[in-house]
C-alpha cells in the first residue's frame, strides 16, 4: 500500500452511501411547497426538456452545444437551467458544464447518487422546486443518469402539482450506434425505456460508428417511427427540436428493486474541512460507481494520468482534472480516452463506473500515485 499521508501529507476520508428503500408520500408536495418559502406564482407554464441516452453517450456535450447555439442567436435574455442527475455521488457534470458555460447563461442544480426513478420523490422534487422558484427558469432541461428509468421521470414532471407550472416538450435521446450491436445496451430495461418515450432519437459519434453501426440504427429508427431522428456528431441537437411537443408513451412496468439503490444527498458531495481528498462509493442497476474528490492544489502527472484511465477495463470513466499541463476533462468510454482543456474547477474529480466488481483500492492507489504535487 501507497502511504500517501507520507508521501504528500494528503488526509482522507471515505463515504460509502448505503442502500436503502425509497418510499414516498403525496405529503412531500406539501412539504415541498413551503421548504422553498412560500407560494411561487407562475405565469406561465415553464417549457422542460429531458436530454436521456445510456452510459457515456454524449448527453453533457449536447447540453452545452444547446446553450452555445442560443448564445450565438444572441438569446441571453432567456434563461434556462439544468437538473442533473448522475449515477455516481461525485458530480462529475455538474462541474464540467459549469466548466464550459458562463454562469449568467445557465443555471443549474444536481441530484447525485442514484436514478431519478428512485429519487422522484424528496430529492427530486426538492431540486427542481429550488430551479423553479430560486432562478424563474425560461426553459428548464433535465439530464437523467444512463441508468435512470425514464417513464417514471415523465410521470413525476406530468404529476397534478406540475401541470400548471411545468409543460414537457420533447424528450432527445442520444444513442452510439456502435452499443447497438452490444446486449449489454440494447437487452437493458433502462435503455429500452429511454427509446419508447423518445421523440427525437440521435444517433450521436455518426464519426466513430461503421457502416454496419448505422444500418442497424436506421432498423431502430424504422421500428420506433420517432418525431425526428437524425445523425449527428458532438451532440450537436437542433435548438428547434425543444419546441416539439412530448406525445404521451406506454409506460412500461419496470421490474428493478429500489433496495438495489443508494438514497441519495440532497446535495452534491464535496470535501470536508482539511481533507485533500475522499472517496465515494455507490450501486445500482447492475452497475457499481466509485468516485473521488481531490483538492484543487493536487497536480497531477497528465501522461501517466492519461496512461492509468486508458488501460483500466471499466465501461465509463469520467472527470475533470488538474494536471501538470492544465486543467483537463476526462472522457473514458471502453477503454477509449479523450482529455479536453477547460480554463479550471473547483477541486479534481474522478468516476468510474462498470457493470462488474473491480478493486476499488488498486484503482485508489494508482489514480493518486499520479499526483505529483500539492501547490498549497
């Protein structure tokens, strides 16, 4: 074992979020509705978006390419907020979109640790009252977690106490054609979810997808009969496409137990104190999350950094870094890395997330053997 209080005089903690059952109560709206303090008086019915797609599809990208293009059609006037939800406790894009987007054009508030099937109740709710009444959103966009049941999202933003407040619009999903020849994606009752109660369905990284990928998506599309589909590359959707009307889905019964998942904070995870890092921990849907949070004045080593993610045998890794060449986003998705330049962060955040168990202390141990340097 690495002794890295020696090495670095770096201090820890670990938080593991333990599993629990989530059961809720029409209560909580009366709850709701005098937490965020008082009445909120709506005018007119806020216009909401959901922006869906499995594991490391591109659905972050995308959101930040739509407040690009409203930026350059010089409509800063309007507002627009973001609800992320991610699988993971760390909150990796919350960061990176706050990363890439001035914060005059966009506000925007996380639910972590967990799918927002489960948390439709209290921390759901919660978030989205705060958007709503702390920020008087334009236009509100909702980004799930890859693994979150999409069908049970709808029916909370559709329940009675929303209906004059919010109005959904159409639902994008992202989808790589290259998962499509994989089980794992397209046997999973999550993804089949966020294809039947889509309107626009993507066909994102067209780039990296073969001849044989795209067939199979047109197959797809040609069974779905979606509003628009499209090819596309960076995520890059259509500003117009969030004016479509969302039309009413089956919703499926889905059949995972809630005990399989953590409860989640009703705010994002962040060091404590003195801490110069910590781990969290978290499971779900098959899936199992491990996540750190580093002080912003660790340096790490980009090239073995760069050389760690690339060769770890994870579905998805992701985060948002300082290294010795500057402030990076990391993008891992099978076992193919990217890195990114943003100006800078907070503190370095780092996810992995994976259908199988992995040795969460041999990751630890050489993700933080990258760093190099505490500039304190």
């Amino acid at each position: 074992m690495i002794n890295l209080a020696v090495l670095l005089k770096i201090k820890s903690r670990r938080l593991t979020h333990q599993n629990s059952r989530a059961r809720r109560s029409n209560a909580i709206v009366i709850l709701l509705h005098y937490a965020d303090g008082g009445n909120l008086e709506i005018t007119m019915a806020i216009p909401v978006n959901i922006v869906t797609g499995f594991l490391g599809v591109g659905k972050t990208t995308s959101i930040i390419n739509l407040v690009k293009q409203k930026s350059q059609k010089n409509q800063t006037a309007e507002r627009w907020a973001v609800l992320i939800n991610e699988f993971g406790t760390v909150g990796i894009d919350a960061a990176i979109l706050q990363s890439q987007v001035p914060d005059q054009q966009l506000a925007i508030k996380e639910v972590p640790g967990g799918c927002l099937c489960c948390t439709a109740g209290l921390p759901f709710q919660i978030g989205l009252n705060q958007l709503i009444s702390k920020q008087r959103p334009d236009r509100l966009i909702i980004e799930p977690t890859g693994l979150g049941h999409l069908s049970e999202i709808i029916k909370t933003l559709q329940a009675e106490h929303y209906q004059d407040v919010l109005q959904l619009q159409s639902v994008i999903c992202l989808v790589d054609p290259v998962a499509l020849s994989d089980a794992r994606y397209i046997e999973h009752e999550v993804f089949q979810d966020q294809l039947q109660q889509a309107d626009v369905v993507l066909a994102n990284k067209i780039d990296q997808s073969s001849a044989k990928d795209i067939e199979i998506f047109e197959q797809l599309i040609e069974r779905l009969q979606p509003a628009i589909s499209a090819k596309v590359e960076q995520g890059k959707i259509e500003a117009e496409w969030l004016n479509l009307p969302h039309k009413a889905h089956l919703t499926p019964a889905h059949g995972h137990q809630h005990a399989d998942h953590q409860t989640p904070a009703l705010s994002g995870a962040s060091l404590q104190g003195d801490e110069d890092w910590r781990r969290f921990e978290s499971k779900g849907q098959g899936y199992v999350s491990c996540g750190w949070i580093v002080v912003d004045a660790a340096i790490f080593d980009e090239i073995q950094l760069l050389g760690w993610v690339s060769g770890q045998q994870v579905e998805r890794i992701k985060g948002v870094v300082r290294t010795n060449q500057g402030w990076r986003i990391i993008n891992v998705r099978d076992g193919i890395a990217s890195m990114t330049s943003i100006d800078e962060a907070a503190d370095s955040r780092l996810e992995m997330i994976h259908s199988d168990v992995f040795d969460i202390e041999i990751a630890e141990q050489s993700f933080l053997q990258a760093i190099v340097s505490l500039d304190k």
